[in-house]
C-alpha cells in the first residue's frame, strides 16, 4: 500500500478532499465515479498511447548531459518534455482529459491559464477533437502573455480576461469554477495542475506520470538499473513533479528534490515558496497549503516564472513534503535565471525558466561522482527569451555570460 497515493476519499494525509459549493456536488461526484474506470479501459489507454506517440511525440528523450554532469560531479540525466508539441508536459495531461471528456459525453470545454501554457494545452486538443473551448485568464496575464493569447486565438478558442481580484492565475482559477457552476451537465473543466477537488489531483498526476513510466526503462536500457539516485524537478502546482516521481513515490532509494519559485526570497513579501510559506487552507476546492494572511486572504504570489506564479500547491506534495518524502528548495529569481543561462551554454538547452528553478538546484545539492540525477526539463524557453535577456545582470553574481 502506498503512503503517498490518494485515499478513497480524495486525501493525500491532511491535504486534498473536495470542498466545492453545493451546485459542483453531483458533477464532482459523477466524475470522481467515472475516471477510474474510463481511463484505466483498454480503449481509452489505446487512444490515449496512439496520441502521446503520434501527436505528442512521445517518449520524449532521457539525455545524459555530459558538460553539466562534470560540472556538478554526478551523473546527470535530462527528460526532455520540453519537446513535446506545444513545447511543455501540459499537453500529457490535456490529451488524457479531453478523451476522458469525450467519453463521459461533454460537450463544451474550460480551462483555466496563468501563462498561457495550460491554455495554448488546452486550445490544441479542442481543435483536434472539434470541440468547443473557452478559457479564462486574468487581465494582468492576457497583456503580460499576449503571444500565447494570440496562439489560442488562432486554435479557436475563445479568451475570456478575469478582472476581479489580482487579475492573474488564482483569480481565472476561481473565474472558471464559477462559469463551471452555471453550467454543470455539458461542461467538462479541464484542470492544469495537480490541484482542485478530488478527483483532479490524482487524475492529472495519472496522466503525467508517464514521464516516470518512461524514465524507468530509459534508465534500464541506458544504465542497466531502472531507478535514479536523484529525481529534481520544478514545482508551481505540481503536475511536472508529480509525473517525474509518480512510480518512485514509494521507492526509498531514490531521493526526491523539488524546486519552487522563491522570487526575492521565500522570508520576503516577494515570494511564490508556497510550501515554504503556506499554511493549511482551502484553495479552489481543495485543502492545501496556501500564501494567506490571518484572516484567510490569499497573498499574491510574486516570481519570475509566470507558470511558478500560483499561492498554493497540490495537496500530493504537501503531504509528501509534510511527511519528508520530499526536499524541497526555494530557487530565487537570480538563480533560476543563472540556471537557465548555464543550461543554454554547456548543453545548447534553453530550459523554460520554470525549469530553470530545477537546474539551480544542482547548484544547492552535494552528489556521489556515480550518483545518477534525472532532471526534467518541464518545457521549452522560447516563450522567455526576453525575460532572460532583459535580466542577464542577475545572472552575473554566480558567474558570467
Ligand atoms: C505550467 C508549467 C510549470 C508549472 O506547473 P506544474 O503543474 O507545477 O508542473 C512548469 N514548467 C512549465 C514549462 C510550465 O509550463
């Protein structure tokens, strides 16, 4: 039995559970009766595989990066889901809920988006199955994320900016379970993170965890053994983390470390270290720990990752975290930034500053010289050329490029 998997009632421990106003209760219910049965059918996982490997382009590469290895005096493996179409692993998880909407007969979809990147997901699969699409993204984000706004635009969907609140990721989140609540029977939410009521938490991680499905036999037909030293990964809501660690979970030999986005530094009022700094709340249908002040309001979230930019996190990894299963580090913006910088020189990598956060890691970790790391690299940087270029100084107090 694991001590990390969901419980029959939707808990990770203390986290997770389904707190959803009155009107979500039957359509909550509905689809925590349906995913288990539909996505672990034979038809489902045959569409499901076909598409990963066709549309997706999976498996996606474990690379062993051979500079950085010697850099940090370990073995350094990188998973590649930054090339995965859409150039990120949101598209694992958006494949996965799109068939399963499919097939519990909706007809209408709706996402939520920070950055852009869970909608662009999101957008794609509703061209390829003809469906409708309609996703919510707060003002602030739509000016900050214009390209991305433009791409689902051009896929058809239809972008609705949220003005209430911060305007930004957690203010579309509340948006779209609103528009959720008006209507119930046709729509289905498709959520982008491990995060929201049970079942959402354990349904996204299912469908990102064939990044570790995958990371097992790489290893074995690279290095003889099926399980690394180390898994790092970058975590905002948690769904890279959850599908890096998912069949490694109970797996003791095998140290996890996760990075979250510190900003100016998890101890400042400029912070996104939400596990560093959260306490037990209820966030968007779910018990976790959250950014909020003594009288239960959310502080804004502050990073330079616009996909880190969230003030809670999956209740998996706070129980995971909780139970010390997991290190968790706070990257700060400069050093995410150097990250992201050192990748692109050693290896011809530009690393999506979210991931980023998970290579400055490395910097903060002592390795064995045959310690053997799987990184994942959860997307692609194109989207953060000029973040990068316009703070190249903040790169200089760790070395020079
Ligand atoms: C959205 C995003 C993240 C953060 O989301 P998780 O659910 O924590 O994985 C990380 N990296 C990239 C590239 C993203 O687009």
């Amino acid at each position: 039995m694991s001590k990390y998997q969901v419980d029959k009632n939707g808990f990770y421990g203390e986290f997770g559970g389904a707190y959803v106003p009155e009107i979500l209760y039957k359509c909550v219910h509905d689809l925590q009766d349906a995913y288990l049965p539909i996505i672990e059918s034979e038809e489902f996982k045959q569409e499901y595989h076909a598409l990963l490997k066709d549309y997706v382009g999976r498996p996606s590469p474990l690379y062993f990066a051979r500079r950085m290895s010697k850099q940090y005096g370990c073995q350094l493996y990188l998973k590649r889901e930054d090339l995965n179409h859409t150039g990120a692993h949101k598209i694992n998880n958006t494949i996965g809920q799109i068939l399963l909407a499919k097939k519990m007969g909706k007809t209408r979809i709706i996402a939520e988006t920070g950055a852009g990147q869970h909608g662009v997901a999101t957008a794609t699969v509703c061209a390829l199955m003809d469906m409708k699409c309609e996703v919510f993204m707060g003002a602030t984000d739509v000016e900050r994320q214009h390209t991305n706004v433009e791409r689902m635009k051009m896929l058809g969907a239809e972008v609705h900016p949220v003005r209430t609140g911060n305007m930004t990721l957690s203010d579309a989140c509340s948006e779209a379970i609103r528009d959720w609540c008006c209507h119930p029977a046709d729509t289905f939410y498709i959520v982008g993170s491990t995060m929201g009521p049970h079942p959402y938490p354990d349904l996204v991680a299912r469908m990102q965890s064939v990044i570790s499905e995958e990371i097992k036999w790489q290893l074995e037909a690279q290095i003889g053994r099926d399980y690394p030293d180390y898994l790092i990964a970058c975590i905002g809501g948690g769904s890279n983390a959850a599908g890096t660690i998912y069949h490694y979970m109970d797996d003791e030999r095998v140290k996890i470390v996760l990075a979250e986005a510190g900003g100016h530094g998890w101890d400042t009022d400029y912070t996104a270290a939400t596990i560093h700094r959260g306490t037990t709340g209820i966030l968007h249908g779910a018990k976790m720990l959250v950014m909020q002040d003594e009288d239960g309001q959310i502080q804004e979230a502050f990073t330079i990752s616009a996909g880190l930019d969230y003030p809670g996190v999956g209740p998996m990894h706070c129980n995971m975290a909780k139970q010390g299963r997991t290190q968790v580090l706070s990257i700060n913006d400069d050093e995410a930034i150097y990250g992201g910088y050192e990748l692109t020189r050693m290896e011809g990598i530009i690393p999506a500053i979210e991931s980023a956060h998970a290579i400055a890691a490395l910097k903060k970790l002592k390795f064995q010289p045959d310690d053997v790391v799987v990184l994942t690299v959860s997307g692609r940087g194109d989207k953060d050329v000029e973040t990068y270029l316009k703070n190249k100084q903040m790169a200089k107090e760790y070395g020079n490029f």
